[in-house]
C-alpha cells in the first residue's frame, strides 16, 4: 500500500473528508483538495490519524517513520 492509498483508507476509515478532517483538526476542504492533488497526508497531522482511524504511520508516512529492522 502506498502512502497516498493509506491517507484514503485513513479518510475512509474515519467516515469521510469531514469527520476525517474534524478528527484531525483541518476543514473538509484541506482534506480534498490534499486527496485531489494526490499527496500524502502531511507530518503534523499522522498522529492523529493513527490514533483516529488505526491506519499506522509506517503506511500513512513511511519516509517518516519507517519499519524498524531487526538485526539478525
């Protein structure tokens, strides 16, 4: 899964444009107009989109917080 499909299923999961942009604190409109550009939801907001929806920042921002590896 894609950071952009991640910030989709984000959106889903939390009902909406509109509740996942309450949720977050951003309005409606932010929220489309970051999916109609097809960008990642931005750093400060990852949080609480993974505290909101479940979707985990390792999928929403991988750049950012990447898997950790385990040494072997």
């Amino acid at each position: 899964m894609s950071p952009y499909e991640a910030f989709e299923a984000a959106v889903s999961a939390a009902g909406g444009q509109t509740k996942f942009g309450r949720m977050i604190g951003v309005s409606q409109q932010r929220v489309w107009n970051w999916l109609n550009q097809h960008k990642v939801l931005p750093a400060d907001y990852v949080l609480a989109a993974e505290a909101g929806t479940g979707i985990s920042r390792h999928l929403l921002r991988p750049d950012i917080y990447p898997l950790a590896v385990q040494a072997a």
